[in-house]
C-alpha cells in the first residue's frame, strides 16, 4: 500500500531516539565504546569486533574494513537486512511507532 512520500527525516530521527534499544536488537553481540556501538559486521564473516560501528549520536554506521557506510538508521537496516530505502524507513516506523509518510 503507497500512502505517498516517506518522510525520511522524520522517521530516522525518531529512529535515533531509540537507538540503543535498535543497535542492541539488530546487532547484539555488538558494545557500546563511547559513543560507538561496535560489532561484528552479520552481513560477512566477520571474526572480530572493531571495523563495524554505528554512532549513536548520529546514527551514522560504517564497516571500516569494507568501506561501506552510511548516514543513518534507515540506510542500516536497508543494508542489514537487505532492503531497499522505502522499505527500511517504513519498517523502523512501524518499529517506532510513527507514521513513515508526510503529513
């Protein structure tokens, strides 16, 4: 169901209101160091905790091993979870309980 345009701005700040309780779901054999959550990277094989963080002031993630990053929580759970952006912002609406669309 298209309901119109997804207020991407919206719903990854909101996002990162709960970004604690998101990285802990997503990613849990990760810990917080300062103001990083590191941890294993799921998506390849990854041994070791260190290249795959996530700010959680920003939401900013990146795998320092790979180079691939991203800006925010909606670009980490369409990278995570193998989605397009669309996809990823209405689900962590629903997550967080927001409506993913403009008002």
């Amino acid at each position: 169901m298209n309901e119109g345009r997804i207020d991407f701005p919206r719903v990854a700040a909101t996002a990162l209101t709960q970004v604690d309780a998101i990285v802990r779901r997503w990613l849990p054999d990760g810990s917080a160091e300062g103001p990083e959550w590191v941890a294993r990277n799921p998506s390849r094989a990854d041994r070791r905790r260190g290249s795959f963080k996530v700010n959680l002031r920003t939401g900013k993630w990146g795998d320092f091993a790979t180079g691939e990053y991203g800006g925010d929580l909606v670009s980490l759970a369409a990278y995570l979870f193998d989605l397009n952006q669309r996809e990823a912002a209405t689900r962590i609406a629903e997550m967080v309980g927001v409506s993913p669309y403009e008002r």
